[in-house]
C-alpha cells in the first residue's frame, strides 16, 4: 500500500544520502538525468464509446509492453518502464479519453499523442 507521509520520507533520506555521498547540488544531480516532456490531452468522445476506445489503442499497439493500470492502459513504445510511453483512460467526469505521453522531446510527444488520436478517430 502507497503511504505518501512514508515515501516522502524515504525520497528525501535518498536525495539527502546522494547529496552527502556525491557532495554535489541538487540542481547538479538533477542535471546527470535525462529530461523528458509530458503532454497531457483530452479526446472528445461519447460515452458508450469509451472503453472501446480505450482498447481500440491496446489493439494497435499490441506486442508492446504494457503496464498493469487500473483506468486504462499504459503502453511503452520503447523498453518496458521505460520512455516513451503513452497512458490512455476514459474519464470519469467528462465524455473524453485522457491522453498521457513523455517522450524526450516536443516533437516526439506530440507525434505519439497525434497517432494516439488517429486511432481513436478511426477506431
């Protein structure tokens, strides 16, 4: 069970153990990782077509790995665990699918969110 109190605690005795080991900044630890972009959508979408939807993009990228989520699917379009990847779920409040993608660059992310798109529309 996540205990947000506990694993705040644990990250910061982590971050607080590289900083002492490595005597470096933060912003120079931060600095040895790669960044990525995240891009967040909404695709407008009736209701009764949600949780087809939802599968309709599994479908298309079958054989990728995929994550174990509860509201959707999570689906990693290089490595398992690893960037890029691309989370799709039907919204609770609102007649859209929510789309999720990090990728290294701008161009990336919104080329995954784009395709993700067209295969909704299409779907």
């Amino acid at each position: 069970m996540i205990d947000p109190g506990r694993d705040a605690l644990v990250g910061a005795t982590l971050l607080l153990a590289a900083l002492a080991e490595r005597g470096k900044s933060i912003s120079a630890l931060v600095a040895e990782h790669p960044r990525y972009v995240v891009e967040k959508r909404k695709v407008a979408i009736p209701q009764d077509r949600m949780q087809n939807a939802v599968q309709t993009v599994r479908g298309a990228y079958r054989g990728r790995p995929v994550d174990p989520v509860e509201d959707g699917v999570k689906i990693y379009l290089g490595a398992f665990r690893a960037c890029p990847w691309v989370h799709v779920r039907a919204s609770n409040t609102e007649p859209v699918l929510r789309v999720i993608a990090e990728a290294a660059t701008d161009q990336e992310v919104q080329s995954i969110c784009e395709e993700v798109e067209r295969i909704v529309a299409e779907g």
